[in-house]
C-alpha cells in the first residue's frame, strides 16, 4: 500500500506521519507538495499536523485553496481514503469534506498532552483494526481543536454513526467529546489527536497504529491483488 | 551629521571607545558607522567584560568538533553524526514584550543551530520570575509568565520543534528583571556542518528570507544597560516573529546547503546586516560590500543607519559560489522565500556598505569583530545581602513543611507551562518534561541525546563559585539519573552591571567555579552566551549562571522518575548526605518555611558526587532501576513525593537514619544523591560499593500511601492524593491572583 503524506508550507507533523506508515506500519509512503495538482497513484492521502501557510487567518483557511486539495477531494469523491490529523482536520472541515468547524479551546491555550480516546465505531476503514469502545491512548498538541457544529448536524452524526472517536476526559471543550469523525462515504477520517505520535513503543504507545493497520485492513480487502 | 560627545553618549559608548574607533579608522566615523560600532562593541555581541574571563572555561574535548566562536557548538555524537546546540538569552526583550520578546528568542537561537545545517529536534527554556503573589508587582509577574510561556508556545510549535523540559523559578530580584533563556539542539551528518564564512572573492553575497524594517533597531545595546523607567518605551525595540516564515527558512535553508553552492552562512541576529557582514567576513578573512539599495525593505525612507542595524526577524545571509546562484535562487522561489544578491566578497578586508552607490561606512572587518574593547573590571568581593547567622528555625510539623515546599511555585509542578508547549511533535521524545532530564531519541542512530538545564541563582546569590560548581553537578546528576553520560555543555551567564566590583565579582567567581567544574565532570563548554546588566533601578538580579548539558545514551524507553510497583526497595544511591545549620540556608525550606536566607549553598565534594552518577548510570543502564530521582530542591522529602506522583499512584515507606534534626535530615538539598526504586537491591549494592558510595536501603514503596518515620516515629504519614494536588495545581492557581 502507498500513502501520500500532503506537504503544505508549514506543515510540521509531515515526516512524522511519513515515518510511521514508512517505518512502524512498513508500508510505501511518499510526499506530495502543495503546489501540485495531481496526486499520482497513491492509495491513500493524509493530510498532517501542523501550521498550513501559518494559519494566521483561521486554521486551515489558506490550505483549502491550494492545488493539491483539488485533487485531494477528486480522490475523496472516489472513495479514496483521506485521513485529516490535527491541522490536517481543520483543513478538511474547512475544504467542507467534513462538516462543523474547529474553534479555539475551551481554556484558550494550546494543550500537548496524551489522552484518552474511546472508539465510537469499528465500522470504518479508520478504525477496524480496534474494537467499538476500546480505549486509545494518544497525544493532542492543539490550540484550535474544540469541535462545533449544530445540534442537527451532532445529532446527524451520531444517527449515521459517523463519530470515529471521542474524549474520554474532554480536554478542549468539543461537542459531545467528539475528537474524531467520518464523512458519508466513510472514506474521510478527521481527528484533532495524533495517532503517528503513537505509533512507536518508545514513545509510550502504539495505540495509534490501530488506525493505520485499519486502512491497510481496508486497501487489502478493496484490492487483494497489488498489496 | 556632526558626532557630539552626547551623540556618543546615547550609543553606549565611552570617550575612550570612541577614541578607539577613530584611531582604527583614520577619521571620524559617519553616522552609520558610530551605529554599527555601538551595536558591535555593545557587551551583548562584544563580550567585552566578560571574554577576558570566559577563556578559564574549558572547551575541548575528543567529541569536540566545534567549541565557541560560531553560531553554536558542535559535538561527535558517533556513527557519522553530530549534533549542534547553545542556550541563550531574551531578557530585556522579555521583560518590555513579554510575548514577542521569548517568541523571538526562541527564533533566533532557532536560526543559530540551523545555520549551521542542523535540523533542530529540541529546545527548552530556563525561566525566572518575580513572585506571582508580590504586593506590589505580583498581577505584572502574573501578565509576564502568561506572556513569556504564550510566545515561546507560538514560536516553537509552529514552527515545529518540541519544547521538551526546562526550568522556573521565583525570586523577588527578577521582579523587574525575568530571565528567559532559550536552549536548543540540532542534528546533522558531521559532513554536512555549515560555518559562517565568507569565503572566495568575487562570489555573491545573498540575503534571503523576512524583509528588514525598523524593528529591533538598538536591540544589542538595550541588552547591555540596565532598566530605568523609561524602558518601557523601548518597546518599539522588540521585534516582532514570524514562526511560519522561519519553518520555510529552515526547510529552503537545509535544501539550498544541499546544493552543495552555499560556501557560508549566518543568521541575522543581534545587531543584524552589521554582524552578519562583518562576522562573515572576519571569520573568512575576507571583506564583504553590499549595496543597500537592494535589500528588500518593509518601509520606504529607510536610512543607511536603520538598515544596518535593524534587528527585523527570519533573515539570512548566504555566500553562494559565484555562477551557481540559479541553483540556490531555485529552492527559496519552491519555499516562496525572497532572495536577493545584495554585495560580493572581495579581498580587501573592509566591510563596505553603499547607498545608492555612494559608500556610506567602510571599516576593516576583523577589528570591528574582534577588536573590541576589552575590559578587565575590578572585582573584589561578591556582592551577598544575606547573613552568615541561621535565624531561629520555626516550629513547623514536618507533614506541613512537606505539604507547603510542594505547592510552592519553585517545587510544584509545572504542567500548566510544558503541557503549553508541543513536546511530541517529530516523535523522537521518549522523555518529555517533568523528569530529570529530556531525553530525544536520533532516528538515524541507535543514540538518544538527553538534555538539561539547571541553574540555582539562590545558591550563588550564597557563594557564585559554590553555586556555579553545583548547577554543574545536578545538571550532570539529572542526565545520570536517566542514564545518560553527560558530555559537553553550553552556558547563559545571567548577571547585573559589570562595571560594580562587587557584581564583576560574582561573574569572575561563578565562571572560575562553572570551568573547575566542567572540566572535572568532562563536559567542555561549547558555546553560550552572557547577559550582564541585569537590573532594574540599581537593583541586580542574583548572579544567575544556567548550564545546559547533553548527555548521549543508547535509544531504549527512558527510567522515569515515578514509582510503578508496590513492594520494591528503595534506595538512596550516595546516602543520606550531611547538612548544617550554615548549609541549610540556601534550600527552599529555607525560603518558603523559614522566608529567609543565610549561610552557605550545600556543600559538593565533586570527587563522590562524580562517583554517584557513574554508579547510578550503571544501576540504570543495567537495567535495574524500575524509577530513578535525583534529590534537589526541597530534599529528601520531596523527592520521594515526587516519585509518587507517577500514574501508579505508588507511595512509599521509609525510615530515616537518625542523627540529623529532623527538618535537616528531610529538606537539606546536599548533592549526590539519587532515589532509586529496585527490585534487585543486592546488585544496587553491589555496584555502588564498587564505586565507593553509599547506597542504603531506606524503605519500600507502597500503595497509595507516603510514610517516613525516624526511630518508629512518623514525621510523615499521608495518601498520596493528598499532597499530589497541591502540588499539581499551585502554578494555576497561583496564576489567577
């Protein structure tokens, strides 16, 4: 399986997400710039953490315009998988493959600590490789990851069972605890914490690679042949 | 413009200085070079009272690639790679601008690691305030930390480097005068290391990156006086950072030295064009000229002088070989990056600026780099405001004491700083903030790099040579404490007006005491940075000299401090130590129970104190240790509390020696000493007796509960909860007024 790990000017998490398909999950990664247009034959695209164009505006805002996201939501409207880490899901909400928005924390102050995560559902290419109210234990390292969105669209969510996972301890005041959620399809996964910061025994857990083995799980049945 | 004895004046410059200057060139300087002389010979980028004595300090070692004189030291961390690092201070910028001021500090020392082709993977900071509750400045103290810890926040995570550890402080003296002082560290293959140099005639010299405006103009010399009231004004003196822009100047940076064009680069920091150019050319033996015609401005009407000295943020200065600019130019257009040819190298030596053309300052390179003043100041007895006399000790109930030095700002916990700061992100921290040390784990390599700072401005305010030499042994003994050998250092030497005797006293005592023992621990210093005028209306800080040490390990999960079993021994790796009324004047207790000081630091015998991290190392290494926790502020007592605060939720039982008052025997700060929880105590045993140091046993960990009794006794006896969450949430709550 082949991963594409965007690059956006000031994305920071980007190797660390490359190593972890590369490197914990052995998988094909490669890196796609910003500027381009065309995504090649990646299997899947993640779009990581960090500052997109320095997201001094509103976080993601810029980022939804650049070339590559063209072409990122042509490969979601295909039923390609997209996972949104942290930076990575403010841009996705804000490209409007996810619905809501992500607003500054409830305390107002960026927060980096592990937490605790229970997952909603297995029924995801993102979360089958764990089991529906298993705990996670991951990082976060946000200042704008407080989840809102109206009640109808919460409401819509949770009927359509698309909240992937939520805080066991909210840390930033989101909605119904939501840290994680799916789009229609159920090929786009957005989530505030960090899975590829915990996908290396020695940083204190590998509970983030259940997320990464799920999407090899769904390439694997979706296309046994090239694996 | 005329150059009046006033003029001079309000550049910090002397009659003397001036006098030089005029003999070095022949003439009167323009006023564009009276500027850049003020900002080169300022203390802050001269050193002029401080180099005669910082050469006591050793800086060699087999591991040593390059000690102090470039942008950072660099150390041979084997298997072909190196890492770069150097702590430095924002003080007076903090102070003015609490939020730009420490996010710009951690830019610029950013921008000195990667300039020389390092990648940085870590930074930490080491921070004083005043108190939080002081009648009078207690809500600015409050604003200041919110600021100071805000912008190191904004600046480091976007940018993307975590900030791993560090270290706060209170003291009454840093009221109107906070320490900022920023470390970071970098890595890189050893073949790829980068030096400031201009070198070959004729090649281009290219300015890339953040437009210069008139921010930062003086910066260097504000550094390099003290605060009055009229300070504040000085505002306009702080620049302002852009995090983004240096993320892309790093990755464009790192991507043009690959093109194997760049011949030499410096960051434009403190006093910026004027350093870079002439820093460039002294260390190349060379001159540079630029035209200022071409470097991109934020404003129209900028003068020569403010082009010059702008301190303007997220700039570089490159030499490219000449013909193969295109290749460089192409990398900063990928990272959208202005890059500009804005002069050549040329081999006259002289640093030539034009305007328009015309030359608008020409001065001979090496001498405006390094033939700086040089002063050496009287220094005769160091300045000490406390008594040698111990006051009457209260009556205070050990489990009172303990409960109290816990939720003080100095000893509690500082989670509501570090959990602001991105620590995660590059995923190579194995050991983030809130242990010994930070430990960083090299991808590439099987080695981790661990990392500390440590400074006691208290112990030194006591005795500057005892309290240097100590800062030295527990920044050694922390990364021990992990299992880590410590192996270079690099300083920040926080001091008030050098030109009082008593003051240059503490400088000359706690460099003599920080070189004895750096070279007796091995950790050579490669770099660093002085602040002196520290103070603000004639009042000086304590002589503050913080030590940033690296130690190298083999990449395994890190020994934390916190218990994780019921049942194991617990040992006290160098024993029980020994303490005095006169040694027990520097330690918190002394501050926080007693609200005074007195006397003299703890005593260091640096020969045991060598022998107990090497026995610890090994005990650790070995694998023996389940916790691992040296014992520093607040004693023996507080170590043990804080090794139950871990997630186990573990307490302990233990039982004191005797023989020692009883608040001695739980507070006293002695050196040497390591808490180790084990479940093969016979092995412990038997490694610290080869090492020659105590190790007795002195109780076994236990649930949920912390008891320490002397002679059947209990002088403390409570649940663990009970003491965590005063300590846990002091800051906070100290930080709400």
């Amino acid at each position: 399986m082949k991963f594409g790990v965007v690059v956006f000017p000031g994305s920071n998490c980007d190797h660390d997400a490359f190593y972890a398909v590369s490197q914990n999950l052995g998988q094909k990664a490669e890196f796609l710039w910003h500027d381009s247009a065309r995504i090649g034959d990646v299997d899947a695209v993640i779009l990581p953490g960090g500052f997109s164009y320095g997201d001094y505006l509103r976080c993601g805002a810029i980022a939804k315009f650049s070339p590559v996201m063209a072409a990122v939501k042509e490969f979601a409207a295909a039923g390609g998988l997209v996972l949104g880490i942290c930076n990575g899901f403010q841009i996705l909400v804000e490209s409007g493959l996810l619905p809501g928005a992500l607003i500054r924390n409830r305390g107002l102050k960026f927060i980096c600590r592990p937490v605790k995560l229970r997952v909603e559902t297995a029924d995801s290419p993102f979360t089958s490789a764990a089991c529906k109210g298993q705990t996670l234990t991951v990082p976060i390292a946000h200042g704008e990851g407080c989840y809102i969105a109206d009640e109808r669209t919460l409401d819509q969510l949770e009927a359509e069972d698309r909240v992937a996972f939520r805080y066991v301890e909210n840390p930033n005041g989101s909605l119904r605890d939501i840290a994680g959620i799916l789009n229609e399809g159920r090929n786009v996964l957005g989530m505030m914490p960090h899975p590829e910061r915990a996908a290396d025994p020695l940083m204190g857990s590998t509970d983030g690679l259940r997320v990464f083995e799920s999407m090899l799980q769904a390439f694997a049945v979706e296309t046994p042949a090239r694996l | 413009m005329t150059i009046t004895p006033e003029l001079i004046a309000t550049h910090q410059l002397s009659q003397e200085e001036y006098d030089k200057i005029v003999a070095l060139l022949g003439r009167e300087p323009s006023y564009t070079e009276l500027g850049i002389f003020s900002v080169m010979w300022s203390e802050h980028c001269s050193y002029k009272s401080s180099r005669l004595h910082l050469k006591k300090l050793p800086t060699e070692s087999p591991r040593v690639v390059q000690g102090p004189g470039e942008n950072a030291g660099i150390i041979d961390i084997g298997d072909g790679w190196a890492i770069a690092f150097k702590i430095e201070s924002h003080n007076h910028p903090s102070f003015i601008e609490p939020f730009q001021g420490a996010a710009t500090g951690v830019g610029g020392i950013l921008r000195d690691i990667f300039t020389m082709g390092a990648r940085p993977i870590a930074v930490m900071d080491s921070l004083r305030f005043g108190p939080l509750d002081d009648p009078q400045s207690g809500a600015r103290n409050r604003r200041i930390v919110e600021g100071v810890v805000a912008g190191i926040a904004h600046y480091g995570n976007c940018f993307g480097v975590p900030t791993v550890g560090g270290e706060c402080l209170f003291e009454p003296c840093y009221n109107g005068n906070p320490l900022v002082n920023v470390f970071a560290l970098g890595v890189f293959k050893k073949d790829d290391i980068f030096l400031a140099r201009a070198r070959g005639i004729g090649n281009p010299v290219v300015y890339v990156g953040a437009k210069t405006g008139k921010d930062g103009i003086h910066g260097a010399s504000m550094a390099s006086a003290e605060f009055t009231e009229e300070s504040k004004q000085k505002r306009p003196n702080v620049q302002v950072g852009d995090p983004f822009m240096e993320k892309l100047l790093l990755e464009a940076c790192l991507e043009a030295m690959q093109t194997g064009a760049v011949v030499g680069i410096q960051d434009m920091g403190a006093a910026g064009l004027t350093c870079s150019t002439c820093e460039m050319g002294s260390r190349g033996g060379t001159g540079i000229e630029i035209e200022l015609d071409r470097v991109p401005q934020r404003e129209t009407g900028m003068t020569p002088y403010e082009i010059m000295l702008s301190e303007s943020q997220e700039r570089m200065l490159l030499v490219v070989e000449k013909g193969r600019e295109d290749e460089v130019f192409k990398v900063f257009r990928k990272w959208g990056l202005d890059a500009v040819t804005i002069g050549t190298v040329t081999g006259d030596g002289l640093m030539r600026v034009r305007e328009h053309g015309r030359v608008v300052a020409e001065i001979p390179s090496r001498e405006l780099a390094d033939e700086a003043p040089l002063y050496d100041r009287p220094h005769g007895i160091p300045r000490r405001e406390a008594p040698m006399e111990a006051p009457p000790l209260p009556e205070v109930a050990p489990q009172d004491a303990l409960a109290m030095l816990l939720a003080s700002p100095d000893v509690c916990s500082k989670r509501w700083i570090y959990e602001q700061y991105d620590y995660t992100v590059r995923t190579n921290t194995t050991q983030g903030p809130g242990g010994d040390a930070a430990v960083v784990r090299i991808k590439e390599t099987g080695t981790s790099v661990a990392m500390a700072l440590d400074g006691n401005g208290r112990y030194c305010s006591l005795d500057p040579r005892e309290g240097a030499k100590l800062a030295v042994a527990e920044c050694c003994r922390n990364l021990s404490a992990v299992g880590a050998e410590p192996v270079a250092a690099t300083n920040c030497l926080n001091f008030g007006n050098p030109e009082r005797p008593e003051i240059m006293a503490q400088l000359v005592e706690a460099i003599e005491g920080m070189g004895e023992a750096c070279k007796f621990f091995g950790t050579p210093i490669t770099g660093g940075n002085v602040s002196l005028y520290n103070e603000t209306l004639g009042e000086p800080i304590f002589p503050t000299p913080v030590l940033g040490i690296v130690g190298l390990m083999k990449t395994k999960a890190p020994v934390t401090v916190d218990f994780k079993n019921p049942g194991r021994k617990i040992v006290l790796v160098g024993g029980f130590g020994d303490c005095d009324e006169t040694r027990f004047g520097g330690t918190q207790y002394a501050k926080t129970i007693v609200r005074q000081a007195w006397g003299l630091p703890p005593a260091l015998d640096m020969d045991y104190e060598k022998r107990v991290q090497e026995a610890v190392r090994e005990i650790v290494n070995e694998g023996l240790a389940e916790s691992s926790h040296d014992v520093s502020d607040g004693g023996l007592a507080v170590a043990l509390a804080e090794c139950s605060f871990g997630p186990a939720g573990v307490g302990a039982s233990v039982e004191l020696a005797g023989g020692m008052r009883p608040e001695f025997a739980l507070f006293h700060e002695g050196p040497s000493r390591v808490l180790v929880s084990t479940q093969n105590a016979e092995r412990v045993a038997e490694i610290a007796a080869r090492h020659g140091v105590e190790a007795p046993v002195i109780g076994e960990t236990a649930a949920s509960r912390l008891t320490v009794r002397e002679s059947g006794e209990a002088l403390i006896d409570c649940e663990v909860y009970a003491l965590r969450t005063g300590w846990d949430q002091a800051l906070e709550r100290a930080l709400r007024g």
